[in-house]
C-alpha cells in the first residue's frame, strides 16, 4: 500500500538473537515511522524519522534501534530479541502535516 | 495521562443501515485528527481527516464529526456494506519531539450482518 514495502512479512526467531526489519518506500516522503500492535494497546509508537540519519525516540523505545542512510529505507532492529518484543511491527510514511499512511505489517515471533 | 479512546470496543449492524463509531481525546493540544481502518492481516488504511479548525468533513459515504467542547470524535458510515467490516481506529495528531506524532484508541470491530 501506498509504495511501502516490509520485509520479511514474518519470522520467528529464538530469545536473544539479534532481528532487523526493513522498511521500503518509493513515495520519497521525508518521515518514517515503527509502530508495534498488541491486542488491547492498539498501535504503539517505537521509533520515527524525519530525514536522512535524523531519526528520534517514540513512546515505546526501548530495546530498539533504528536506522536510516536513504530516503527510501528505515531499519528497525532488536539487538536482542525477548518474548516481550512478539508483536506485529507496521512502518508508516507521510510528508509535512499529511496523514500517515502504512505497510501491511511484519509478524514477528520470540520464541 | 493523555489518551484517545472509544465508546464501545465493538459494533454490530444491518446492512444498508448508517453506522456511527465514536471517540474521545483528552489532549487539549491535539489540532488533527485521523480515521483509519483495519482489515485483517493488513495495515491501518487512511479514511478520512479532520483539522481542528473544522467541524465535519464528509467523503465517499463517510463524514467525521469533531466537537472540541467535549473532546469528542464520530466517524459515520453510510448505508454500511459488507465490505466495511473490519477495525476503526482513530487518531489524533499532535506535535511532539522532530515530527507529528499519532496516538491511537484501541480500536472498535464493526461488524455487518447481511
């Protein structure tokens, strides 16, 4: 949707192991955003970007990282994944005071 | 805290008939507002949006009503089809750190009955 690729679409992966999910995009817009999804919390933000390695903290942080050296690709990675982080991860892209729009999802399971 | 959040997690309709999902804000600070919906296993897609300086905006059967009064939010869906079973979330939009940053409800499942 939208030009917004993640990839992989699932893994499942074992405690401990470091994970990265990708994010691509061909709309060129200048934000890029993580959200996590669990029932009962709706959509949480992780992490966002506002440019080229301009990147910044959301509500649900820790245990994360993110990085970004091109427009079109947002990286977000677990150095070291726990159960806590199984969760659907969405990105989401937008241009200056325009809605976000989202990929469809990355399931990502911590055994 | 600041929160977003919705009158009823689910909503169940006839076909045909008009649906009216609604939502509360408490942050005072919140100047745009979004509707999305969710259908299984994909991502939130983009509905509808409103600015606080408006108080409905109507699109292709869907209308948003904003009362900032009472920090209240409706999304209506008219004459509601099969296809628009899925999640509603909505949204709210405010400045916070190097970019706009979204804060979601929990969502509310409508459901159609044929």
């Amino acid at each position: 949707d939208a030009g917004i690729t993640q990839s992989p679409r699932h893994k499942v992966t074992e405690t401990g192991t470091p994970v990265t999910l990708r994010c691509h995009q061909t709309e060129n817009h200048r934000y890029m955003y993580w959200y996590r999804q669990d029932p009962g919390h709706g959509l949480r933000l992780i992490h966002y970007s506002y440019g080229v390695k301009d990147t910044d903290k959301g509500e649900v942080s820790d245990g994360y990282s993110v990085s970004r050296s091109k427009t079109e690709d947002f990286l977000l990675t677990l150095e070291s994944a726990t159960s806590s982080q199984t969760s659907v991860y969405f990105c989401a892209i937008s241009r200056e005071d325009q809605p976000q729009h989202f990929g469809d999802g990355t399931r990502l399971s911590i055994l | 805290g600041e929160s977003v959040g919705l009158h009823l997690p689910t909503l169940s309709v006839q076909e045909g008939d008009n649906s009216i999902i609604n939502c509360a804000y408490s942050n005072s600070a919140s100047d745009y507002f979004i509707w999305y919906k969710q259908e299984s296993g994909k991502g939130p897609q983009f509905i509808i949006d409103i600015r606080s300086n408006m108080d409905k905006r109507q699109g292709q059967r869907v209308t948003v009503l904003l009362n900032k009064t009472v920090k209240h939010l409706s999304l209506q869906i008219a004459a509601t089809q099969p296809g628009d079973s899925a999640v509603y979330f909505c949204a709210e939009n405010a400045m916070g750190g190097s970019a706009r940053q979204l804060t979601f409800g929990s969502g509310t499942q409508l459901t159609v009955l044929p």
